[in-house]
C-alpha cells in the first residue's frame, strides 16, 4: 500500500474522499458547536467560582493557606544557617551609648524612654509644656490615665517587672522603646511579651554598676548587699537577694512561689537596713525589720509577715522613711497620714496595730503610700473618676483615728485605688539630676 504522504502533503484515498462528501454540512458544523457550547459552560461555571472567591474572604485565605502549604511541601528544607551572638569580645553594650534618659510609667502600663535632650529642646517654652499624652478625663466606662512612675536612668541601666502571679521579668533600659515627650508610649504587656491574665505588680530600677574598664570591666550591677522584698495579698513576705536575678531569660523566671488564691502586692528594693510597714484591708498594720527576713531562693514561698484576720488581706506595703509620712486612704474617700514614728516596730508574724479605724464611714482600707509634703496623689474610683490631690492639703492625724475626707463620692461610689503622680515639677527636677546618680524609684 503506497505512504498516504506525498510531497509533504497527507493524501486522502478514493475511499476517504468519498466519505467526507457524503457527510451532510449539519454535522460538520455540529461537532465544533458542541465543543463552543462546552467551553462557554465551563467558562460560566469559572467565572462564578472566581466572583465567589472575591465575595468571601475566608475562601480566599484558605486558598492562600492551600498553596502556601504546597509551597512549603514542595520547597520546605531545616534551616542550614544559625544566628547567633557574636563570640568576640564586643557585645551590645559596646554599641550604645550610655546616656541618661527619663523612663516613664503610667497607671495604665504604658512606658517609654525619652532622652534627656528630648526634654531640654522642649523646655524653651517655660511651664504648660506639653508631657506625655495620657487620658485624664475619662467617662465612667473607661479608667483614665496619668505617669505614675518617673525614673532617671541611663541606658545601660535594668528595669525589673513583677507580675502578680510572681514572676519576674528584666529589661534594659535602652530596649524600652525611645519616644518623644508627648508619645503615649508602648504597651508593658506587649514589651516583655506576658503570659495571658499576668498583671504587673511591681516595677523596681537597677542602676548599672562596672568596675573597670574595657574587657576587664566586672559587672557588679546584682550587688549581693542589695534584696528584694515580695508582699502578698495573705499576708506573706520574702526576701531574696538580688544577685539571684542576674540571668533572667526573655520569658521571665519565677520570682515567688505563690500559693493558690494568693498574689503578689509589691516588691521593694532594701539595702539590709530598711524597715517594711504591711497594711491590710481592715485597717491593721505591722511595722517590721528586713533583718527578720534571711535570703530565700527564687522558686519559694516566703514566711509570715502579719497573719490577717479571717475575711482580712494585705492591700499595701511602704517603706519606713523618716523623712516622710504614711498615707493611708479608705473606700469611702477618707485618709489620713501619719508619722512613721507613731508605728512600732514589731515582730513579723503578728496581727499588727491598728493604722485606721475602719468602718460604716471609712470602708475598707484601699491602699498606702509613702509621701512626703511636697508630693502629689491620685484618688481614682470604680466610676472611673480621678481626683489629684496635693499631699500636704491632707491633715495630719494620730495612728488610731478615723481620718478626713479626701474627695466626694456620689451615690454607690467607691474609692478604688490611690497613686504617686508626677508633676510637671517632677518632670523638670528629674530632667535636672545627672545620670550617673539616677533618682529612686517614687512607687
């Protein structure tokens, strides 16, 4: 049988030919219709899915998912490389700068940095220069919010939060975000990355101490002379050292082993010599020396420091200075302060003396400061009111009384909670100080 191709060319037999004749024109043009029909069909159906797509948003991530899982399937491989610290001698330190700076702290967990060029440039203007942006003003949904913690410090220095659970969780200064004067400043919680539910109790300034210079320097920043004191809500205290916080990890470490039902009130730095005041709900009070603490390890409980009455708590500690006075403030908007020397000392471990009459009139106690004339407090309610008080306005009264009216309260109000406040004043005196002699922490 000769090929069918022919000079390049398919060439049909007499057979072949016939048949395609005698086809009718209907079912040639049949076959390529039926073919269109499909293709339009398909497309239709196509178009449908795509606007479908665009119309729900879930559809178009679960898509994205899909092909990024493909993607990762197809070209997911351990990664080869390791990112690491460099070995040498130079660490981040080494890189920055140690200047002083200003760190501030509001009621509502907010913090930044500002240099303290930043404040010196904005002071030209004289007093009314615009501080940080908070929400003084608030409606009886929301909780307004004002700087409650100032602290001088230079970069190198650590900043140490405590949460009410009883971690601990370190920070170097020159990690707190860098903001200007007026900033709101960055989310505590989102900073040092807590847990869900931890609420900051307690925030305590380490000041960097070296020995030394260069790659000989010492780091004598956990001066072993230096403790923390922990407070909790059932009347516990603990003492540790503060050398024992020297490597805390990015995720925080235990601080004080706390017992169900209880939690953390505060923490103080001591040097040794101080002495601690215990304040509860029901108005008791027990002044004690540190020295009846000895140093615990992180990851314990602590012993007794006033043992409350059934239905009492532990609601506020201070430190015993004699410069200053204790503050204490009552639900029903009464307070009073008090001469430190009208509190004796005692042993730890005791029911305590009375620091204020509680009752129909005072409410339960709320909280205690350690003040002194020239500071100022913030009075803040369940309503989400604030009152800002100056400190010597507030009379002065004997340990066992009931105390005067702070602020008025409407019908079903409370007084919820009491707070230092930095002044305008404040701000410009701590600018002022050099950062190598950092001011104390005024919480």
């Amino acid at each position: 049988m000769p090929s069918p191709i022919s000079n390049g060319r398919y060439a049909f037999s007499e057979h072949q030919a016939d048949e395609i004749l005698n086809l009718r024109l209907y079912q040639l043009t049949g076959l390529e219709r039926e073919k269109i029909d499909k293709e339009y069909k398909e497309l239709l159906e196509s178009i449908k899915d795509l606007l479908d797509i665009l119309a729900k948003e879930q559809r178009v991530f679960t898509i994205i998912k899909k092909e990024l899982r493909e993607i990762r399937d197809k070209y997911g491989s351990p990664r080869l490389t390791e990112i690491a610290p460099d070995q040498a001698e130079i660490n981040m330190e080494d890189l920055i700068a140690n200047e002083g700076c200003i760190i501030s702290i509001t009621h509502g967990g907010f913090i930044k940095r500002t240099a303290v060029s930043a404040f010196r440039a904005q002071r030209r203007g004289g007093k009314g220069v615009i501080g940080m942006q908070t929400r003084e003003g608030a409606t009886e949904e929301e909780e307004g919010d004002f700087v409650q913690h100032l602290f001088t410090a230079t970069t190198h220095d650590y900043l140490m939060f405590f949460t009410a659970s009883g971690r601990a969780y370190v920070e170097k200064v020159y990690e707190i975000p860098e903001m200007g004067r007026a900033a709101k400043g960055r989310s505590i919680a989102n900073l040092l990355e807590l847990r869900p539910d931890e609420k900051i109790a307690a925030t305590i300034r380490i000041q960097s101490k070296k020995s030394g210079t260069g790659p000989s320097a010492v780091d004598q920043t956990w001066d072993e002379n230096l403790h923390i004191v922990f407070a909790t809500q059932s009347g516990i205290v603990k003492k540790s050292n503060l050398s024992n916080y020297r490597n805390v990890r990015k995720g925080g470490i235990i601080a004080i082993q706390i017992e169900k039902d209880d939690r953390l009130i505060d923490a103080k730095l001591t040097n040794g010599n101080d002495e601690i005041v215990l304040i509860t709900k029901d108005g008791m009070s027990l002044r004690f020396h540190e020295e009846q603490l000895r140093d615990q390890g992180r990851n314990t409980v602590g012993v007794w420091g006033i043992r409350p009455e059934k239905g009492d708590h532990v609601v506020a500690t201070a430190i015993v200075d004699s410069n200053a006075m204790l503050l204490v403030a009552g639900e029903n908007g009464i307070g009073k302060r008090t001469a430190f020397d009208d509190y004796r000392r005692q042993s730890r471990g005791g029911k305590g003396i009375i620091t204020m009459k509680t009752g129909e009139k005072t409410g339960d106690v709320v909280g205690a400061l350690t003040v002194r004339e020239t500071d100022e407090i913030m009075l803040i309610t369940n309503k989400g009111q604030m009152v800002r008080t100056r400190v010597k306005e507030i009379r002065e009264t004997g340990r066992n009384t009931m105390g005067v009216k702070l602020m008025d309260l409407r019908n079903g109000e409370k007084l919820q909670a009491i707070a230092p406040v930095v002044s305008q004043a404040e701000e410009e005196e701590e600018e002022a100080r050099t950062p190598e002699a950092p001011a104390s922490d005024k919480g």
